[in-house]
C-alpha cells in the first residue's frame, strides 16, 4: 500500500519490543517494559515454556496453555490497543481501540477482508456523520484495487496529507478504467489531444462516473484550509520561502506565528506582506486558487426545493431575511446534506461583504443573500448515504483535472 504502519501489534512480537529478555532453565523470561500497558494491570513479566505462557505480577497472573496462542493474541491486543480480530472462515474483521496509534485522530476504526473485498470501517469522527449509532459503515471496495486508491482512502481516513502523485501513462489509464469504464479510456485521450470538446467530456463523466465514499471524505488540506480561526498559515508555508520573505527573524516570526487564515483574507487584499503569505500558503497547500471552499448544511426541505429548481429565500427572524448560515469546514455539522457553494471565503468576500464573520472560533459565518438556487452550488451530498446527488459542470470538470490529469507524469 506504499504505508509503512505496523497496525496490530500481538503475541510475543508485542512484548518482545517493549520489554528485555532472558532465560532460566529452558523457560523465556520477558521483563515487561516500563511504559507497558500491561503493567497498568499488575503484570510484570512473561514467561514462555514448552507448555505455553504465563503473564505473572505480584498478586496476579494469568496461564496460556501452548494451543491458546490465539486467546493470548486476543488478550494482549485488549489490554493494549483494545484492537479486536474477528475471524469466520474466509472472512477477518479489525476493528482498532483507542490505544492503536495508527488510528488515532483519524476517520478510521478498521478493516475487513472477504475473498473479493477489502473493507474500512469509518466512525463518526468529528460530526462526519459516515457512521449510525448502532451500525458500523464500510467502504468497501474490491480487493484488486489499485494501490494508489487504497493509499489514497488510508491517507484520507487517517487526515494525511496525500502526498504529490504523478502516474505514468499506464496507472492513468488504469483509474480511469477503475473509477469511470473502459469507453472513457478513448474520449479522454481525445480529450488531451485536443479533439474533444469539454462539454462532451463532462457528459461522459457524468455517465460513467462510478462515485465512491472516497468522494467524500475530506482530506488533511481541506481540513487545514476550512479552519480560517484556528489554522495559522505560516506553518505549512516551506522555510526558505520564510527566509526570503525576512520571517524567520525571530521578532517577525513571533508576529506572524499569531496570524490566522481568517487575519490574512481580511487584510490581503491591502496590505502586499499578507497577499504573499496567503499565496505562498496556498501553494504549500497544492492549491491554486487563494480561497476556501463554503458549505451549508441542510435540511430534506431545502434540499427538494434546490434540486426541482425553486428558489430558497432566507427567513426572518434571526437570519432577518437577509442572510444565511455557512461554513468553510467539510465536516462538523449536522445536516442530511452537505452543499458546496460557488461563493468562497477569499480575500475578496471576507472584508465584511458577502461573507461576515460570526462565531470564528467555531468556523461559523454568514453569507449576506436574501436567497440562492441550484445555480449558487458546485455540489450537493447526501450526507447520511454518502452519495454525490448534484454536480455542477465547472465542478464536475474540475475535479476530473486534478483528480486524474493533473497527476498524469
């Protein structure tokens, strides 16, 4: 998968790295470390003879038999990562605890494998909204797929940062096959050269498009650039872009160590010292546009009335009939869908008009408009289903540019 992660750590292989060794007539003594779980129970060491294994301490102890090798697994992974390993004949199920470094912070709590399939188990992790209360919800994809679509899940469902993919030729053609159908492979080609038209490209894609979970999970980037209050730009910006620019001076770092994103919106568009450092951020980002996407969570009503055409106006009362609620974070709040927006928090709609600030450190803005329609939205997410229900054209096409065109070498 291109991931150096060591997922399940079990058996003697757990112990072995976090204790020291010796040997007393034939019987393998095994000191269990300082920081081990284990000792929070009362356990102190292990020993490993012919007749199986005992975890011993000074008022407790527990005995393995040599056939229970698997019961000692289980018990070590519970009272360490608490990773739990279900296994039915050609099916295995891991689900991870909250000790497994490999999932902490993340979207992901597991995975399975069944002779065709691989499986990643998602939680609800900050407001995701991906799992219900009393089931666990996969995504599951086969079991041949690429290793670039398997890195790229682990890395969303982690929040890592992707990093810069080029394919050759081969491994395009191969996504492009995996995600869309072998009919794209031409008219894509067509597409490059030049003899296709965009708008019939976007059609195709629109055809053939096989949307995945994948499509919605945000990655690290989206999360970093959604939080206007809390992300501070100069930290992602590379150092010798800092050294041009005089900031690693310790008094103008300490300066700039302070301003966030939401800072930088409002006073680029006058002061030429923050213009730069929002482009050097973006850049650092991958991203080539200054500005952050906005999203609206909604309701079913809004939704039918958006997707028949109608047009939605704003109450009164709280909103005064003149603005509505947005929010540059992909996940966090609560709504049946998600829906991006064609307006964005840039320098040019953060100085107070369209976009104002309400509860920042919450990532909580209002959008001054008495109403919007389907024309105000690059896509609409069924929330709870994790499906893609309305893509704009312009958001259709670029996506397809920088999910796939973009990354061919």
């Amino acid at each position: 998968m291109g991931l150096d992660l060591n997922l399940i750590k079990t058996g003697i292989n757990t112990l072995s790295r976090r204790a020291t060794t010796s040997a007393q007539d034939g019987t393998k003594v095994i000191r269990l470390a300082k920081n081990s779980r284990l000792r929070e129970l009362g356990f102190s060491e292990m020993t490993q003879s012919a007749e199986g294994w005992s975890l011993r301490g000074d008022n407790i102890s527990e005995w393995f038999s040599i056939g229970e090798i698997e019961r000692l697994q289980e018990f070590i992974r519970k009272n360490t990562t608490g990773t739990k390993v279900r296994k039915d004949g050609n099916y295995t199920e891991v689900i991870f605890g909250s000790g497994n470094e490999a999932v902490k912070n993340s979207f992901w709590e597991g995975f399975y494998r069944i002779k065709d399939k691989l499986g990643f188990c998602v939680n609800d992790y900050q407001g995701m909204h991906i799992a219900s209360e009393n089931f666990r919800e996969w995504i599951t994809i086969p079991i041949n797929s690429s290793k670039s679509k398997i890195q790229e899940i682990l890395f969303k469902l982690m929040q890592k940062r992707l990093p810069k993919q080029k394919w050759s030729l081969q491994e395009f053609d191969r996504r492009i096959v995996e995600d869309f159908s072998e009919e794209m492979l031409k008219p894509v080609h067509d597409y490059l050269e030049g003899n296709l038209a965009k708008e019939e490209l976007i059609k195709l894609i629109r055809r053939h498009k096989k949307y995945t979970t994948l499509d919605i999970i945000p990655s690290k980037t989206e999360q970093i650039i959604g939080d206007l209050y809390g992300t501070k730009p100069i930290e992602y910006i590379p150092k010798n872009k800092l050294l041009s620019f005089g900031i690693e001076d310790p008094v103008i770092k300490n300066y700039w160590s302070d301003v966030n994103l939401l800072w930088l919106y409002e006073e680029a568009r006058n002061e030429p010292e923050f213009s730069y450092v929002l482009k050097e951020f973006f850049e650092a980002m991958g991203k080539k546009s200054i500005s952050s996407p906005l999203y609206r969570f909604i309701g079913k009503s809004e939704y039918e009335k958006l997707i028949s055409g109608d047009i939605v106006k704003t109450r009164a009362g709280y909103n005064q009939g003149i603005r509505f609620d947005v929010t540059p974070k992909p996940t966090g709040y609560k709504g049946d869908y998600r829906i991006k927006l064609n307006v964005e928090a840039s320098p040019e709609t953060m100085n107070g008009n369209p976009i104002n600030w309400q509860k920042p450190e919450e990532n909580y803005y209002h959008w001054y408009t008495p109403q919007y329609d389907i024309k105000d939205i690059k896509s609409i997410v069924d929330w709870r289903n994790k499906k893609i229900v309305y893509e704009s054209d312009e958001e259709i096409l670029s996506n397809f540019i920088d999910g796939y065109i973009s990354k061919l070498g």
